[in-house]
C-alpha cells in the first residue's frame, strides 16, 4: 500500500499516541452501545488526563461539553479517535493533521481489507494525508489498544482491565480480538503492560510497536501475532532492535495456509509471505517463533522472568516418580540436559528424600513432603545453590492447598540465587489453588505442558547463545538506535 519506510518510527514518535496526556474522541456520542459511546466509558474507567468530545449534534454529553468541530477545543490534544462512519474520516484526518494533532485512531472498516480498488485507494490516501507529517495513525479497521502502563484502554471494545509488575508482557498483534484474548491471561495472574493492535497499518504497523515496546521500561517482554507486512525488513529492524537491548521477542506468525494467506488479507490487507521465509527471519533477528497460539503467553511468561542463560543444565523436582518420567521426556525430546548435583548439594538431596524415592535428577521427593514440608524446601534450597543448575522445574500434579506454599517456595529459592524456576501444571484443573501464585510469582514461569516447558528452555539456551556471538559493534550500534 503505501510507499516504502526504511527506518521504524521510534519510541518518542509514537509516545503521544500511544500514551497521550489529552484525548479527543471525534464522533462522541450518548447513544448506548454506540462507538462514541463505548470508548467514552472505557476511557473514563481508567484514564485521568483531559478528554475532550467533538460532535456538532450535542451541546454535552452527560457532565461533559461537547465541542462542535476540533478548532474549538481548548488545546491541542495528543490522540484523536474517530469513531464515525468511513465516508467521513478523510476529511477529519485531514483535519487532524492541520492542527498537528500527533496521534490518531481510527475504527471505520471497509478499506483495503474489502479487495475493492477504490476502497485500497481511500486508505493510501490517508497513509498519504499523513507521511511526512508529525501525525502519527493507527488504523484503519483497528477497535484500539490499552496501555496499562499509562492507565488508559482507548477501545469501544472490551479490553481487561489488567495489572502491571514484574514480568509484564507487552502485545503487539494486527488483530485487536486476539490482543484482547491474549491480555485476559490477566485474569489468572500473568501481568500484561499493553495490548497494542494496529489494524490495517496504514502507517503505525507491528515492526513500529515491537520497537516502541523495546524501550517501554514496564514491558520486560514482547509478544507479537503477525499476519502479514509487505516490508519483511522493517520487521527484522525492530527485532534485531529488541535483541540488541535484551527485551525477547516471541512471535506467533498467522497465514500458513494458503486459505490463511487469503484470510489475512480479508482481514487487515495483509501480504502474509511465505512461512519459511518468515521463520528465517525471525531466527536470524533473535526472535522466538512459537507455532502454536495457545503456547505464547506461556513462552512469554518465562523469557519475561528469565535471567541470563548461563548454559547450564535444569533439575527436575516432583512429588510423583510418574510426573519426573513425563519431564525427563521432554527434556530429551528438546536436548534439555539433567545433570547432578555436587557432592555436597547430593547429600541434602539423599538426607530429606526418602529411600522409597529418587535422589538422582530427576529427584522424586515422593508424596512424604506432605508430612514433612521442610524436605521439599531443603531440596528446592539445595538445587537452586547449586552452579550445575540454570533452571529448576516443577511439575505439579494436583492443584490443592496443601501444594500451594511450594510455589512461594520456588519463588523465594530462585529470586535468593537469581535463577528461574518453572512449574508446570499438570493438573487439569486450570485456575485451581496455586494457578494465579505461579502466574504472579516474579521468579516462577507457569507451564501447562512438559514439552512446551522443555522448548523453552532449549529456546532460552539458543538464543542467550546468538546474543553473546553477535559482534559487540553490532549490539552498541542497535542500542543506540532510538
């Protein structure tokens, strides 16, 4: 569609629309269920600074004034939505860019997504209103995005309300349903810093949010669900960027099929490209690539909480000898190395498990810790202290209380000897007693299977190795990049 850029925009070019101080909903209106309506309510819910409403059918709205067009407002405000029919945006983007507004959103569907060619020239033409400009756009054929680190969701659509904190993950994702799916993980504890969608990408596109997120001090790692870009490269640029300052990267890539490939275009015009070619990139640029939807926030979650992989091995520690089986698996499956303890650490090991158990990695702790709940510290305690050791895994069997204080176990062992520790519930009962702990804890990865807890892993050892072989020249140079 629109000519090609060859840099990202960066962090501060976009910071007004994605985290403005003043908003201005164009097409505000009292109507229930009505766009203006919607995004006036969510906005209110969360957002403190000015908000401003434009339609020349009211005189107010509610306890709010509204305004008849943009030249009467009483400052220039940061991010503008339009929330009105197709028919009219163009003149009021137009409108937008004459008042240098810096950020604008826009709802209205039916552009380049219909395969009209009248339709794909209305969008260049708004791409056209603004390049060159300072006015950045999302859109069009975007419900919005939420920006939970600056306390505001600017959507007619339900986005969760959701927390920040330690191992925040931020979305980024063309699709603004999927976002959403993806932030409601909030909801059984996983801390989520944004949902970015972006719509048709007329002009903001998924390589230009990757990069605002790469220098987001709030977002330790980035999630990205990619349909299509027509400019592979910009794409690589700001994957390479978050490589370069250390923020992972973990992509789920739409359009596989050939009907995929036609559904993405229907959905955002987008060019979805050939999957090999994308897999090359994201491996060269020191991305992730996960094939499967459903495993990404898990992914996520881990990278978000990592330290730095040291190439060491992982112990494996479990109440049940069939759960120790089921991990040693897929540690094999994924070449995840099972070394021992030292000396010293074996001898912890043997003295709190009992003869009936397993004190060799991976160590069956057996049902006993029930009884005695010191034994399983004193063995979480021992592999933790011990340099064979990067990472300790926990497969959980039953979600119950008693099982529970395991997790802050965990938690407290491996934040003491900066480490990772991954719990992989096993338990179909999702949500159950220890769930959101596990989801919340700043050093506990939640996994809902062994082997994607073991890919992790062996992903998390691959690409600490691609980082510390990029050149250091390389890496200065990206970070310096804004």
């Amino acid at each position: 569609m629109q000519p090609l850029r060859d840099t990202v925009y960066t962090h501060a070019e976009m910071q007004a629309l994605l985290a403005p101080r003043s908003v201005v909903i164009i097409g505000a209106s009292a109507r229930p269920g009505s766009f203006g309506e919607r995004t006036l309510k969510h906005l209110r819910a969360s957002f403190t600074g000015p908000v401003y409403l434009v339609n020349p059918q009211y005189a107010a709205i509610g306890d709010d004034k509204c305004h008849p067009d943009l030249q009467s407002l009483p400052e220039v405000p940061d991010c503008a939505v339009i929330a009105v029919p197709r028919e009219k945006v163009h003149a009021l983007v137009a409108q937008c860019v004459a008042q240098g507004i810096p950020g604008v959103l826009i709802f209205a569907s039916g552009y380049a997504e219909t395969d009209l060619e009248e339709r794909q020239a209305e969008q260049q033409a708004l791409a056209d209103l603004v390049r060159g400009t300072r006015t950045r756009l999302v859109g069009p054929n975007c419900i919005g995005f939420a920006n939970y680190a600056a306390g505001m969701r600017l959507s007619f659509a339900e986005f969760p309300a959701c927390e920040t904190g330690a191992g925040a993950i931020g979305i980024v994702s063309q699709s603004g349903a999927l976002a959403m799916a993806l932030a409601q993980s909030s909801h059984q504890g996983t801390a989520v810093s944004h949902a970015l969608a972006c719509g048709n990408m007329s002009d903001v596109d998924v390589a230009d949010l990757i990069s605002y997120l790469v220098h987001e001090p709030s977002c330790q790692a980035i999630v990205c669900l990619m349909e299509g870009h027509e400019h592979p490269a910009r794409v690589e640029q700001a994957a390479r960027r978050a490589m370069a300052a250390n923020k992972p990267l973990i992509v789920h890539k739409l359009g596989k099929s050939p009907k995929g490939v036609y559904a993405a275009w229907r959905h955002t015009a987008s060019t979805a490209g050939t999957h090999d070619s994308w897999k090359a990139l994201f491996a060269r640029s020191g991305a992730v690539l996960v094939e499967h939807f459903e495993s990404i926030m898990e992914v996520a979650g881990f990278f978000a909480k990592a330290p730095r992989a040291r190439g060491r091995g992982t112990a494996i520690l479990s109440t049940s000898g069939g759960a120790c089986i089921l991990a040693a698996d897929s540690a094999a499956a994924h070449g995840v190395d099972l070394p021992q303890a030292n000396a010293a650490n074996a001898k912890v090991l043997a003295d709190a498990i009992p003869d009936f158990g397993y004190a060799l990695n991976p160590y069956d702790t057996t049902a006993q810790v029930i009884s005695d709940p010191a034994s399983f510290t004193a063995c979480a305690s021992a592999l933790m202290s011990d340099p064979a050791f990067d990472a300790l895994v926990m497969p959980q069997i039953q979600a119950y209380d008693a099982a529970t204080p395991r997790i802050a176990t965990l938690n407290a062992q491996a934040g003491l000897h900066g480490k990772i520790a991954c719990n992989i519930w096993l338990t179909q009962w999702m949500g159950g007693p220890g769930y959101a702990q596990a989801a919340a804890s700043p050093h506990v990865a939640l996994f809902r299977s062994p082997d994607t807890c073991f890919w992790t892993l062996a992903q998390w050892q691959e690409r600490q190795q691609a980082m510390d072989a990029q050149p250091e020249p390389e890496r200065l140079a990206l970070e310096s990049q804004p």
